[in-house]
C-alpha cells in the first residue's frame, strides 16, 4: 500500500469512527451524510467519493474490528490446536485493553442498536461479516487441508463472533468482565468447536 492508499484509508477510518460516534448518539434518523462529514471536517463530495451512503460510512470501522481478530489468530502459533486458537483469538480481540477500547464498544453498541431499525445498516454489518468470512478462509487453510471443514469453519466462526457481539450489543452488559463480547466469544467458540476434539 503505498502513501496515497494509507492516507485514503486513514481518512476513510476516520470518518467511520465519527459517524459510528454519531449513529450511537444520535440513531439512523438523527445522522445523516452532510452531520458526519462536517464533524469529520471534510466536505460533502469528500464524502460521497468515499462512501455511496451514510450507512456505507461504518464499514470501515467493522472491517478493522475484524481485521484485529484474523490477525490475532493468524499470531496464534501452530502448535495450538485449532479450537483453542479460534477461542483465543477471538477473546483478545474483544478484550478490553483501555479506555480507547471502552469508548469503542460503546460505539459498536450503538451502531449495532441503530441498525435494529435501519435496514441499510444491517446490510453493511452482514457484509462486513461476509466479508470476514471469505478473508477467514485462507487463515484457516494454513491449518488444515480439508476444504468442507475449512469454509464450514469460517462461516460457523464468524457467526460466533457476529452472535457474541450482537447479544452484548442489546444487553446492558459491560464492555470487559461477566456478560462482555469477550466472554461470549468464549462461549460461542466453545460450543462451536466442542466437536472438533482439541
């Protein structure tokens, strides 16, 4: 990625990070593309040459939370079995590291409450979670060969993560501790993977 892409993707983070802020205050209704691109200092047709729609504005912002957990498990050495690899991974990527963290969470929470009633926005989660899906499946190849188990894996994994943070997301539960994404990461993975044998 050379200078001009980083910038870009920087820039796009950046707003995805202000308009998530944005739908968790204000919902779908009260955010809207010209709010998120005056409070991301840019303007309007900065916007639109970055996102087609107001929704498409927090894909971003997704993608790089899923990014986090392929990448912790892409870390995760090989003599780790595979079950326990996909349950580590995914708890250190929803753990709580600081305040950054906290303030994050809060934003997913939101987001993911906005879409409850923005059909737009659940077609970005779904995508951003399809996505992760298909980037899941090279990750996976590197530890086994068997190609059904490999895709079957990938969509189960990613529907764990997706579950997790969805029933923390419309509970009242705390970012880190009992009842965090974290922890139902861990629950999900376990009765994932129970029958893989570790």
């Amino acid at each position: 990625m050379n200078l001009t892409e980083r910038r870009k993707a920087a820039t796009q983070l950046e707003i995805a990070r202000i308009a998530a802020a944005l739908f968790a205050e204000r919902g779908s209704d009260g955010t809207t593309a010209e709010v998120i691109a005056e409070r991301a200092g840019v303007s309007l047709r900065t916007f639109y040459r970055y996102f087609r729609t107001k929704q498409d504005s927090v894909a971003p912002l997704l993608a790089f939370g899923a990014r986090r957990w392929q990448d912790l498990l892409a870390a995760t050495p090989r003599d780790i079995p595979l079950p326990d690899a996909l349950e580590q991974a995914a708890e250190r990527a929803l753990a709580v590291r600081d305040e950054e963290d906290v303030e994050s969470f809060g934003w997913t929470r939101g987001l993911l409450r906005a879409a409850a009633g923005d059909p737009a926005l659940l077609a970005v989660w779904a995508r951003v979670n399809q996505e992760s899906e298909q980037q899941l499946v090279p990750l996976l190849a590197e530890r086994t060969a068997d190609d059904l188990q490999i895709r079957l894996l990938a969509a189960a994994a990613t529907a764990a993560i997706r579950v997790a943070v969805e029933a923390w997301a419309v509970s009242d539960a705390p970012a880190d501790g009992a009842g965090s994404a974290a922890e139902l990461a861990v629950r999900c993975m376990r009765e994932l993977t129970a029958g893989l044998g570790r």
